[in-house]
C-alpha cells in the first residue's frame, strides 16, 4: 500500500492503523476546498517558476477532472487514501504523471488541511447567517402583522407584566441579530491563509504565500508558520457561535412548546410542522421545538469537546488536531437544519390571539401600572410597591376584587381602578424599547433596518 510517507518506511502501514487514523470517512467534504487550495497552490508554483507552464496546465487539467469525478460520484477510492486530501493528490499524479508528483511541492498537509477547513468556514458561517436572517425576517413579518394582539410577560414563568405579541417575536429576533454578529466577527477572524507555513516552519523554496492567500479570497496570510498549522481557536470559535445560534432555537422551542399545550393555548402548529403520537389519536406534538432543545446540548457538546482536545497541545501540528472537523460538520448541519425548521414552523404557527389576552387580563397583571400611578402622584416607590402589594394579597385571600378594592382605596380610587380594565396596561408601556404600540412600531422599523444591513454584509 503506497503512502505519502513510504519511503521513510519498509513495510507497509497495519490495517488497524488506517483503520484508526483515516479521516476519509468524513473529511470527504473537504473536497471542494482542498481542490481549490490545490490550484492556488498549483499556480504559485509555476509562477514562481518550480513549475512550467505546461506542467501547471496538466496538473490544473487533472484537478479539473478529478472535481468532475468527486462531484458526478465517479470517483474511485484506493485503500490508501487515508483523507481526502491523500486521494485527490493520488489521484492527480495518476492523470498528471511526472507534473503531478510535483504539485505537492513546498505543501504539507498541515498547512493543506488547515487551509480547507478555514474555506470550509468561512463558506458555511456566511450560509447559516443567511439562514439566521430568513429565520429573523419571518419573525419580522409576524409581528408586523400582529398588530395589537398581546399576552402575558412572564418572569420565573410566572405572568408579569402584559407585553404585545410582536414585541415578544423580536425579542427572539434580537437575540438572533446577536448571532449574526458572531457569525460575521469569527468569519473575519478565520480569514487567513495558512497555505505556505508547510508542516511546521516554512520552506527554503520562493513560495509566494501572498499570491495564494489572494487567489483564494482570503483577507490576510499568516505570519507565524507554527501558529497557521496548529491554530483551531478558529474552530473553536466557529462552535461556540453555532452553540448560541443553537441555544438561542432552543428558548424559541421552550416557548413554542409552552404556548401550544392546551394548558397555555396561545398557538396552533400547522400539521406539516407537527407529528402524531403511534398511540395517541389526539396528539399533535411540537417535535421540531423539542429537538430544538434537545440539540442545543448536542451543539455545546461539540464545543467542550473540541476545546478539550486543543487544551494540552504543544506546538506546532498535532494528529489530535484531525478531531476539529466532525464536530464542525455536525454543528453546521444541525444548525442549518435546526433552523429552516424552526422557520417553517414560525411561518405557519397560528396564534390563538383571544387566550393570549385573555391570560394577559388578569386583574393583578395591572400591579406595576397601579404603583406607578400613585409614583405619579408622588408617593415613593418602594412606598407605592407597598400598598398595591397589600391590595393584591387582600384580593387574593377573598376580601373582595381587585377592581374594587382599589376603587375603594382613597390613595387610588376610580381612574386607578380603570387601568385594569382588559386591554389597557399594555397601552401604557412608553420607553423606547418597551413593549408598549408606540415604541414597538419603532422596534419594527429598526429591526427591518438591521435586517437589510446584516444581508448586505454577507452579500
């Protein structure tokens, strides 16, 4: 079985070693962007004159057809093709003879694989942004058309304070706006050519690193040859970001599985993004929302684990450092999927506007409005907290109705009483940022502004 390193050995390589080591099982992926590092590669060389024009036309034909036969599945695996990487330069030298043998001239797979996986990232995050953003721009239309309807704010899942329904979808929305943040600093951040650094220190031949970092789109070159072939902080980064973009699915999930149970009522999930019980007729269950949850953990699992690895490596390349990809590709994947599904579930979920209101309208959700009417009057907070507390406690230990109570109290009276009236609390929210009708219309203009700016910036 012939290697890349066998002429530094005499037999060759046990079956249990390849069967350990070998990454072509998933690393396969790769292909694209190793094939493109590899023409960039190519033509440094013959630019800096270590290949010849024709030399670099073969070697260029060959990568060609060997993209045509990984994309059409045509490709034919040998039992010594360890990574992809292997396979694609096997593959070339067989089409491309003597030029071919030439083409991984001043490369390591170190700095090879690196600069894969950093096109890999760099393409995907900007994917997931614009995957993000759908999501962001259906909850935009959703609270746009909600118009006045509201439910109950809750604290430690208790009901708190009225809020409208499209001040509670952007609050989802902002936090996602957070995650396209993140997705386009760590992108910036993984944008440098590792290609060039070699295994660990660089190369006696007239490599041009710049011209490869430019063919290749990336921003910068490395400066540090050990740095660029040992640092995975951009994976690192790449998890974490994906882990909140992924926690962040989760707490809508929590919230969609709440607001759909027949305890809460607030929403109705369109069949196509609902399942069945095998035993239940009656059932229609939030699996998407639940999985949502459930694969957040999933997500932060890969982050710990990746982290786990980098902690204790020294300088410069590790075989360690092959556990950065599975849990990159299963963080893209889940996450893509994760959140297309909860998108089609925001656009087709039916909001049950009448329960929300009706759970909103308690009497007590009313309290802070009642506190802050006598703070207007000038009473002291903490004094005002007081009283309307009293009120509450006598009202739920039977004495008599809020309503009345408070009508009855000469601190309040009559027009203190109205603002429990349904529907009227909500009204009353006036901070920029609240979640009262003035301050919303706002909202919705500024979100719908950073939507567009945050789709040009991946644009």
């Amino acid at each position: 079985m012939s290697t890349l390193w066998h002429g530094r050995f005499e037999g060759d390589p046990a079956d249990e070693l390849m069967a350990y080591t070998a990454s072509i099982g998933f690393d396969v992926r790769l292909a694209p962007d190793d094939i493109a590092g590899s023409r960039a590669h190519v033509q440094m060389l013959g630019h800096v004159d270590l290949l010849s024009e024709s030399e670099v036309a073969e070697v260029l034909a060959a990568l060609d057809q060997t993209a045509a036969e990984l994309a059409s599945g045509d490709f034919v695996f040998a039992p010594g093709d360890e990574d992809i990487h292997t396979a694609i330069e096997r593959r070339v030298t067989e089409l491309a003879g003597q030029a071919g043998a030439k083409f991984h001239t001043g490369r390591s797979r170190n700095d090879q694989v690196a600069t894969a996986l950093r096109l890999f990232a760099k393409r995907e995050l900007a994917a997931i942004a614009a995957d993000v953003i759908a999501l962001q721009s259906v909850l935009l239309d959703r609270a746009a058309s909600a118009g006045d309807a509201y439910l109950p704010g809750y604290t430690h899942l208790q009901r708190a304070q009225p809020v409208l329904l499209a001040h509670h979808l952007l609050a989802h929305g902002w936090a996602l706006a957070r995650d396209v943040d993140r997705l386009a600093d760590a992108r910036a951040r993984l944008d440098v050519s590792p290609l060039g650094a070699g295994a660990v220190a660089g190369s006696s031949l007239p490599l041009d690193p710049d011209m490869t970092a430019a063919e290749l789109g990336f921003a910068a070159r490395f400066e540090n040859s050990m740095d660029a072939v040992s640092d995975r902080d951009f994976v690192a980064e790449s998890l974490f970001v994906l882990a909140m973009v992924a926690i962040h699915l989760s707490r809508l999930g929590e919230e969609i599985v709440f607001w759909t149970s027949e305890e809460a009522g607030f929403a109705t999930l369109d069949d196509a993004y609902a399942t069945g019980s095998s035993m239940l007729p009656q059932k229609k269950n939030p699996d998407i929302a639940e999985l949502a949850r459930a694969k957040a953990g999933r997500l932060i699992g890969n982050l710990t684990g990746l982290l786990a690895v980098l902690k204790g490596l020294p300088l410069a390349y590790n075989r360690d450092l092959q556990e950065d990809k599975e849990p990159l590709f299963d963080a893209v994947d889940q996450v893509r999927l994760g959140v297309r599904a909860m998108t089609g579930l925001m656009s087709s979920i039916a909001f049950n506007t009448d329960a929300m209101a009706a759970a909103a309208d308690a009497p007590t959700a009313a309290a802070t409005d009642l506190a802050e009417h006598l703070v207007a009057d000038g009473v002291p907070f903490r004094d005002a907290h007081a009283i309307v507390g009293d009120l509450v406690r006598r009202s739920l230990d039977g004495e008599a109705s809020l309503a009345d109570l408070v009508q009855a109290d000469p601190r309040l009276g009559e027009d203190a009483a109205g603002l429990l009236a349904p529907g009227v609390p909500v009204t009353r929210r006036t901070t920029p940022g609240g979640a009262g009708p003035h301050s919303v219309r706002a909202q919705i203009t500024n979100f719908q502004t950073r939507i567009l700016a945050d789709a040009a910036r991946f644009d």
